[in-house]
C-alpha cells in the first residue's frame, strides 16, 4: 500500500483547545476594531450638529457595543472555568437563581412553577455567580425550545448529602437523544446560539463535582433536566 498523502479537498479534523484559540484570537481582534469604531463614533458625536444625527449615532454605538457583547460572551462560553468557592445555603442559593430567572426571563413568572424542599440551610460550597450561570443555560435552553402548554416545574431538594434541581418541561411528541445534549459543543447553531450553552452548563456542574442528566419521559410529556450537587463537608 502506497503512502497516503493528504489533498487539497481532505478534509481535517481540528482539535477543540486549537479552535478555541482561534475564535478567542479572532474575537480580540474584533473587538479591538468594534472599540475603535466606538471610538470615532464618540467622536463624530461630538462634532455633528443637530439631533437627528446625535440620535442615528447613538444607534450605531449601540449596535457596536450589542456586538461587542455578544463577542464577549463566546469567548467567555468557550473559556476555562475558574471557581471562586465559598458556603452558600440551599435557600440563599436558589432565591437568587429565582430572581436571576425573573430578570433574564420577564415572563417567567407565568412560566416557572417554582418548588423548594424544606432544608433551606442546608450548606453547600459553591461559586454561587458560576453555578447561576450554568443554571441559566439550562434555563435558556427550555425558553427557547418551549413546546408543550403547562407550566416548566422547578422542584429543589435535599437528600442525605446530596443537593438536587429538576427543571421538568411539558414537551409533546419529543424525539432525540437528550442524555447526550451537551458534551460535545458546536453541534446546533441558531441565530445568536452556536451550541455552547449546555456545554458550558456541563462544564460549570463539573467543576462543582456534581452531575448534569436530561431525559425525556415519554409517559408523562416531560422533558427532565436534574442537576445533583454534593452538600458540603461542614459538620462531618
């Protein structure tokens, strides 16, 4: 068998970390431009005359700085995660993540059916900002993909040394493989979304040494998201 050699329409496989390097190179850049478009945008705002103009260029700087953000959260969707670990009590922790879904979410409210145990004090070791943020994915990802009428159920409880979060979705007529959904990341792309979301929300639990597993019960219409996290060790 002679040598294989590689031809200009193989295709090649790139490694994740070498694709991660390349958008967040490629988002510096962008970014370095966006902030010089801001910046001579700052200053044609200075010079022009009447508020019509004043008022097309304040636009634009809007438009510039959306895009800017929306560059910083890729870069941040494909980043290390870094915990900043400290107690948090159940209670504390899932307050905070009902009034983070409220805000991010407006019409939450009549959405989110909100159930939480009893042992509010119980203690756990978390990055509270980190771990929200991988909550909110897995909150993003039911708003966006709503599919069934009901209410989507959040039921947060306590056994033995072990913290627990169910989001269940009412979804009709489901198909797929939701126990897979995010282990491998850039597989679905949306505007706005580029299958990032449950990857980092796969990530962010992980790092918690805790688990992240969805199943869609058929019997019952639901698509099931439960996150299991470890109680701290404080009173062992």
């Amino acid at each position: 068998m002679g040598n294989l050699t590689a031809t200009p329409d193989a295709e090649t496989a790139v490694p994740l970390p070498k694709v991660i390097n390349f958008v967040r190179q490629l988002s510096h850049d962008l970014r370095n431009s966006l902030n010089a478009a801001e910046l001579q945008a700052a200053y044609i705002s200075e010079i022009s005359e009447g508020d019509e103009m004043k008022d097309e260029i304040k636009r634009l700087r809007a438009m510039v700085s959306e895009l800017g953000t929306s560059l910083q959260r890729l870069t941040s969707a494909l980043g290390d995660i870094r915990l900043n670990p400290m107690e948090y009590t159940v209670g504390d922790f899932m307050e905070d993540l009902r009034q983070k879904v409220s805000t991010q979410f407006p019409d939450a409210s009549d959405a989110v059916g909100w159930q939480v145990g009893a042992e509010k004090d119980a203690i756990l070791e978390i990055d509270p900002q980190l771990l929200q943020q991988g909550m909110l994915e897995l909150f993003d990802n039911a708003m966006r993909h709503r599919c069934g009428a009901g209410k989507m159920i959040v039921e947060a409880d306590v056994k033995g040394k072990e913290f627990s979060i169910t989001i269940a979705e009412p979804k009709i007529d489901f198909s797929g493989n939701p126990e897979m959904w995010g282990y491998e990341p850039l597989q679905t792309f949306s505007h706005g979304h580029y299958g990032l979301g449950l990857h980092r929300a796969r990530r962010i639990i992980a790092a918690h040494s805790g688990e992240l597993d969805i199943q869609y019960d058929r019997g019952g219409g639901c698509l099931i998201s439960t996150v299991r996290l470890p109680l701290s060790n404080e009173g062992d």
